[in-house]
C-alpha cells in the first residue's frame, strides 16, 4: 500500500546536488560531479555498491553498446578507453587535442568525428587501432 501525506508547506531544498547520476544496461552506476571526475559503480552480490573505476578531469564519457568498455574524454580532448571487466587502461589518444568532437558508441567501436578537420575515425575496441575513415 502506497501511502503519502501532503505539506502545508512548499518543499524548498537546502542546497542544490553537486553530481550527475546514470545508470547503464542496468548493471553500472555513474556519478559525476561538478568537479569533472567521475565515478563508476556496480551493484555486488551482497547489494552493495562497489566502486570499480574513478578519474578525474573528465568531461564526457561513452560506453560501448555491450558495456564492456568505456572510453573518456577529458579535459584537453585526450581519449582514453577501459576495459570494464579487467578495470585495465587499454588506449590512450592525444591526436584530438583541444578540438571540438562528436563521439558515437556502437557495439564493439566508436566513431570519432572531428568537427575542425571533418574527419571521421573508428576506434575497434578488439583491436584498439584508430582508423581513419573520412578524410
């Protein structure tokens, strides 16, 4: 049974929240805060949240349609892919520094459009090499 209790009083929260919360494929839990770093969590046997990964200066953040990989881009445009189950740095890229991009996740890739150059570039998460598409 559902019950509620209505206020006499217009409800006005103290201070605003300082972090960004997402869930993906329902198995992780992503808190970013104001401060760019990011945090992932996933729920273990006991429900329990147990933090696998945190980064700082991050300001997006993509995973791939399986969710077994995650690729970061921070502050200055360096991209970086993890893998989620070893927790392990696989590819880091400083080729996109400072430039505007638009990142698309698919299964087992990503597809890195640089708005500057409009080039587009595939990074294949099993073979972790950058392909240049469209020049």
């Amino acid at each position: 049974m559902l019950t509620y209790r209505i206020l006499s009083e217009s409800f006005a929260p103290c201070q605003t929240v300082g972090q960004i919360l997402n869930i993906h494929s329902d198995e992780f839990l992503t808190i970013k805060d104001n401060d760019n770093s990011l945090k992932i969590f996933t729920l273990n046997n006991n429900n329990v949240l147990d933090l696998k990964l945190s980064i700082d200066s991050i300001t997006d953040y993509y995973f791939t349609k399986t969710s077994s990989h995650i690729l970061f881009v921070d502050e200055k445009k360096f991209l970086s892919i993890y893998c989620l189950n070893s927790l392990k740095l696989l590819w880091t890229s400083k080729l996109f520094e400072y430039k505007n991009l638009q990142i698309h996740s698919f299964q087992s890739s990503f597809i890195v459009i640089c708005l500057q150059t409009k080039e587009i570039f595939q990074i294949d998460i099993n073979s972790l090499n950058l392909k240049n598409l469209v020049q």
